[in-house]
C-alpha cells in the first residue's frame, strides 16, 4: 500500500492559526516545551505583508557547497536511539545589515527561535525530532559585504571568522540577504580546518513576514527549520533521486526531483517504482513554507546519530 505525504491536520492549523502574538524583545530565549507558544504565524490565509525595506534576495534556494565531510563511523549508527530526553541548542543569532536594511528587531529574532523550535517538535503535524532551541545571544553587525556574502566567499569567511560563538553544539544564525540564494548550511563532520564555517546562513527576508518580497512562497521563517534540518545532516529528501540509498532515510519516499509550490492533492510522485508519492511536505523539500509540515522518526534517528557523533 502506498505511504501518503501528510496534508495539513486539524494539529497543524491549530498550531499555525494561533501564532500572531508578537514576541516581546529579549536578550535570551526559553525552550519550546510541553504545551507550545503558538505566536508566530496569525492565519492560513498567508498574507501578504507591507515591510518597506527590501534586500537583495532571490527565488533561488541553495548552494552547491565544495566540501567534504567526515563519514558518520559505523559505530555510531544507531547511537542516537539512545537520547532519552530533549535537547535543547543555543542559538547564537548574528543579524549583519547594511546602514539599516535587514536589522531585524529582537521581536522576529524571538518569533524565528521558536519556529524552529515548534518545527523539530512537531507542532505543525510532523515526528518530534527531540530538539529544541533556546537564544543564547545576538550580534548586530553593520557591514555590506558581508550581508551580501555568497558561499565560499571572504565575505562569508570573514563574518564566520569574526562572529562564531559556542562549540559544534551551538547553532550559529547567520541573517543576511545569503548572497543569491534563500539560505545554506554546512553539514556535521567539518575538517578542523574549516571549522569556523559551521552554521547556517538564511536571507532576512525569509523570516516570518519581515519583507514582502518572498510573500506567499517563503516568508513563514520555515527557510531556518530547512537549513537547520541540515546543520543536524538531513539531506534533502530528493537527494539521491530514485536509488536505493535516496536521501539515507528510510521512511521518506524516493523522489526525482523537489517540489516547486504546494501541489494541491499531494499525489506527486517522480519515483513510481518506489513506494508512497514525494514527501512534498517534509521540511527537506523544497516545498512553499505553507506546505511544510513534517519531519519523520528516521530523520530523527539519523540526526541523533549525528547529533550524538559531531555536536553533543
């Protein structure tokens, strides 16, 4: 029988309809929970929002990053199951601007921190990761080559240089326009090297509702619980296409290519031979915000693998 991709359940409405309340200013957070603080998003209509400030961002989603990562150790595999309670990540948010465009205030940093947090606990509907996040500081950094800073630039080099903060345990927020693309994120296993690169790099204007630019295709803040799926080394889930490993995870269907908007009946299905249609509302897609959903139990297991290998 085929495995059908999750639409949005009466879970996730619940969740998304309640999220308007802003958020009050803070130098710290608090980790999601139990019960959740659904502030952030204020309907399913997704509407557009009037910001005036707009920055140099584009449709296009990611990088293809240069770099070659240690293999998680055989020994490893599994290790993961063994995490028992929630872990909480401190989030060091760095918000580089140019003479004012993208300084985002303290309010959406603490909407964005708690989006992140009901992502990887499934509050919209999905398989709780076990993860949450929790603010441990902001940076504010006035400078224009770095708020335009492409992949494997000095730019990038030079801001991950100067503004990483905490170990591999410690999720580094980089908001900046992400040169030409929505955001990218370095996966576990970094040589000592390049280690100063770890972290995740997310165009402003995709968090929630902060510009117009990006209204009713990825202006949710859902970009940084994508990039972060791969901080914690979630491929995509078209990675690999239609092959037997696909994207290492065993309960997200094969699929040949990523989805492009929010196809309405969910049967889009790129790999026939391969049970259940494209999992079009797995974070690790390349779905609109309001198609996302959902994170599965095996990119839990594999991301406490890697959890428990690289960053604990």
């Amino acid at each position: 029988m085929r495995k059908r991709v999750h639409a949005f359940t009466a879970l996730a409405a619940a969740a998304l309809a309640a999220l308007a309340v802003s958020a009050s200013p803070s130098t710290g957070g608090t980790p999601v929970a139990g019960a959740f603080d659904c502030s952030v998003f204020n309907s399913l209509s997704w509407l557009t929002s009037s910001a005036a400030a707009r920055g140099e961002g584009s449709s296009a989603r990611e990088p293809q990053l240069n770099v070659t990562y240690e293999r998680l150790p055989a020994s490893a595999v599994g290790k993961g199951k063994k995490l028992d309670s929630v872990v909480v990540v401190p989030v060091w948010f760095h918000i580089i601007h140019d003479n004012g465009i993208g300084n985002v205030s303290d309010a959406d940093v603490d909407r964005q921190i708690r989006i992140l947090s009901q992502g990887f606990a499934g509050a919209y509907g999905g398989y709780d990761q076990g993860f949450r996040f929790e603010l441990a500081g902001i940076t504010r950094t006035n400078n224009a080559e770095w708020f335009n800073a492409g992949p494997g630039s000095h730019g990038e080099r030079a801001m991950k240089q100067a503004l990483r903060r905490g170990d591999l345990g410690t999720l580094n927020y980089y908001s900046t326009t992400a040169g030409a693309y929505l955001g990218w994120a370095y996966l576990p296993g970094l040589p000592d090297s390049r280690e100063y690169l770890d972290g995740i790099v997310v165009d402003w204007e995709s968090m929630y509702r902060t510009s117009d630019t990006y209204a009713d295709r990825y202006d949710l803040g859902l970009t940084a619980v994508h990039e972060a799926g791969h901080w914690f080394a979630l491929e995509h889930t078209f990675y690999g296409g239609c092959n037997t490993n696909g994207d290492y995870v065993d309960d997200t269907p094969a699929m040949k290519v990523p989805t492009s908007g929010c196809p309405a009946d969910g049967t889009k299905d790129t790999c026939p031979n391969d049970p259940g249609f494209d999992p079009i509302h797995n974070f690790m897609d390349y779905s609109y915000d309001q198609c996302y959903t959902e994170f599965t139990p095996g990119q839990a297991e594999r991301s406490h693998d890697y959890w428990l290998a690289f960053r604990a």
